[in-house]
C-alpha cells in the first residue's frame, strides 16, 4: 500500500508521484508493447535510450515548474503496481495557464476506467489549485478510448488538427485527430 506523503495526487484507486533517475526501465517496459503505442508511433517501442539517457529531463521539469507540472508516474494505491503516466504541462516556454492533459496505460490497466477517474483529479486539481484557465489534449480520431477519456471529463472538441509529419506513418494519420479543451468556465459549470 502507497502512503500519500509526496504524492502528486490521490484519487480513489490511482496515486500519481514523481518520476525518479531510476524510473527509466519502467517507462521502457511501458514503449515498449505495440498496443500502447499505436496511435503514438503506429506500435514502435519508443528507443530505450530516450528513457536511460533522458530521465534527467523529467526532473528538471519538476524544478522548472515548482512541482506543478510535469509527467507523472501512476501507480494502482492497494497494490503499488505501476501503471503508466499521466501528465499536466504547459508547453516548454509556453504560459502556466495554458497546460496539456495526456496520459499512456499498460494496457493491463484499460477499460478500468483509471484513464477517466485520474484526469478528471487532475482537472480539478488544475483549477482549484493551480491557476489554470485552459486544459487542453490532442489525440488521432481512431484514438477513441482516448477521445471518450476526454468527453467523459468534459472537454470538448474545438478543432481538427493535422497529424504530425513525425506520425505519418501511423495508421489512420490520413485522418488527423482533434484538440480538446475545457476551460475553467466550462470546468465551474460542470461543477456547481
Ligand atoms: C487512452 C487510455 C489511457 C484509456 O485508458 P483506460 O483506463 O482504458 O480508460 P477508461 O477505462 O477510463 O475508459 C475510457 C473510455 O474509453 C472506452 N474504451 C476503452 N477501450 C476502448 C476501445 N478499445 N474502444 C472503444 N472504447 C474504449 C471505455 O469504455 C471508456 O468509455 P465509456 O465509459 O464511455 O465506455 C489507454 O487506452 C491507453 O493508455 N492507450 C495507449 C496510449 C494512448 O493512446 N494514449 C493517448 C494518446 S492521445
């Protein structure tokens, strides 16, 4: 069982914490199932060294943004299994304001509804306590788990965006995706 002490985040079964140096292979293990990543890199496992060399980046933006912000690395609370991550980030140099929702589960963790219950914390978390205006996520439209992720916590569709050039080849990138957003109005609407 996970105490809470330094944990990012609680929900009712998921508790989010930091990333550590040593975290790397966690996050290989995860890129490397081609179901988790087919709408990211058509089922490439991302190269391990991104992860072994890169943790580093991680942590600096834990510092960069207060501990805000940043990816964080989920955990199921009863067991203590690892279960993916979820993140809330602006863009690198973009305003605190404006943050990015995303999220990537081993897939022994789907369809149990922890993609939902985890962003939906985090939506609340980023308008009650971190002053944030706009949630925002992208994901392709044949990414329908994560479409219905984003629907059920009440962000809407506000465009269709092109699928990046480095994404070309995933199936489906002839079809593009769409941007979700929530603002902290929306957000309050939701919430009386
Ligand atoms: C997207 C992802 C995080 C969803 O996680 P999850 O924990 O299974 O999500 P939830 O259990 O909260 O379910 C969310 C909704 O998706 C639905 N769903 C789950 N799998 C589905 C599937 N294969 N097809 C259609 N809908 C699906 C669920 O039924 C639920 O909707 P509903 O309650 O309206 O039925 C998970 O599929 C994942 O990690 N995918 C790989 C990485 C990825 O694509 N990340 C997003 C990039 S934009």
């Amino acid at each position: 069982m996970l105490t809470a002490v330094s944990s990012y985040l609680q929900t009712d079964r998921v508790t989010l914490r930091q990333l550590g140096l040593d975290d790397a292979e966690r996050l290989v293990e995860l890129d490397s199932d081609p179901a988790v990543m087919r709408y990211l890199t058509g089922g490439e496992p991302t190269p391990p060294e991104m992860y072994r060399d890169g943790m580093h980046h991680f942590v600096a933006a834990y510092e960069r943004w207060a501990g805000n912000f940043g990816l964080f690395a989920a955990y199921e609370s009863e067991s203590g299994t690892f279960i993916g991550w979820f993140c809330l980030r602006p863009e690198r140099d973009g305003p605190l304001d404006q943050v990015e929702l995303g999220y990537r589960l081993r897939q022994a963790a789907w369809g149990k509804g922890y993609a939902t219950e985890v962003s939906s914390a985090l939506l609340t978390k980023a308008f009650t306590e971190l002053d944030v205006r706009t949630v925002w996520g992208e994901t392709m439209s044949l990414n329908v788990p994560s479409q219905h992720v984003m629907e059920k916590v009440g962000m809407v569709v506000v465009r269709d965006v092109e699928t990046p050039e480095d994404m070309m080849a995933v199936e489906g990138s002839e079809l593009g995706g769409y941007r979700y957003e929530i603002t902290r109005e929306q957000w309050v609407a939701l919430h009386p």
